[in-house]
C-alpha cells in the first residue's frame, strides 16, 4: 500500500470515528446562531441557523426569537458587534440587563459603544450552545 493510500485510508476512517461521535445533540454543536445587522431602518437577517427572527425593541437592543424551541434556558451565549464606522467607533454585543429576558423561546441581547450606550450595528454575529 502506497503512502498516499495509507493516508487516504487513516483520514478516512477518522471521519468515520468522528461522525459517529459527534452529532446534533453534542453539546459542543451551536444550537442556534445569527448574523444580522440594523441598516436602512430595518432588522437585515444575513444568515441563520434555528433563528425564526431577530426584532429590534430600541436603539441598539434587538429579541432573537428561536425557530425551534430550546429544552430550557440554560444555555450559554455569546455575540460579536462590528463597528458602524470606519472611524475606531467600537461596538460591543453587552451582557442583558436584569430587565431583559432569557427563555426557552427567545433572548433580549444589546449592543453598546464603548461609552456604554446603546447604539445598533450593521453586522452582529450571535451564537447559542447548549
């Protein structure tokens, strides 16, 4: 057997073993994620995966409803914010707030500047793990 078989032959077998390992109940597999920004006056969904729709309640404050139902609320998540300008304006995907909610069904997320006030993105990329 060749090299090139041999290699050809182990890789294979490795994404066998891995298949049969991970699956889309690993908790390692997003559950739901999102890329979507505010331009135009309205909510633009790039992308998504188990995301129904993303609602924007105020400035820089948005509810992402999931298209599947999550089995409870403890799941973790996370969220990136691209800048508005191409000045430095930073903006940040920030923790809620004790006024915002997080359920099975949907979760309040914000976006801030750096001087911790609301403001909307046109890219915002959010991710779910459970």
């Amino acid at each position: 057997m060749s090299l090139a078989s041999a290699v050809a032959a182990l890789a294979s077998r490795i994404g066998f073993e891995v298949k049969t390992k991970i699956d889309a109940s690993h908790p390692g597999v997003a559950r739901a994620w999102v890329s979507f920004g505010y331009a135009g006056g309205q909510v633009v969904i790039a992308s998504s995966y188990n995301v129904a729709s993303v609602v924007r309640t105020a400035v820089g404050r948005y509810r992402i409803h999931f298209a599947v139902t999550l089995p409870d609320a403890n799941y973790c998540w996370t969220a990136l914010a691209r800048s508005s300008t191409n000045s430095g304006t930073q903006r940040v995907a920030i923790v809620r707030s004790t006024s915002d909610l997080k359920t099975e069904q949907f979760v309040d997320i914000a976006c801030g500047t750096a001087q911790a006030s609301f403001d909307d993105s046109t890219e915002i990329n959010f991710v779910v793990y459970r």
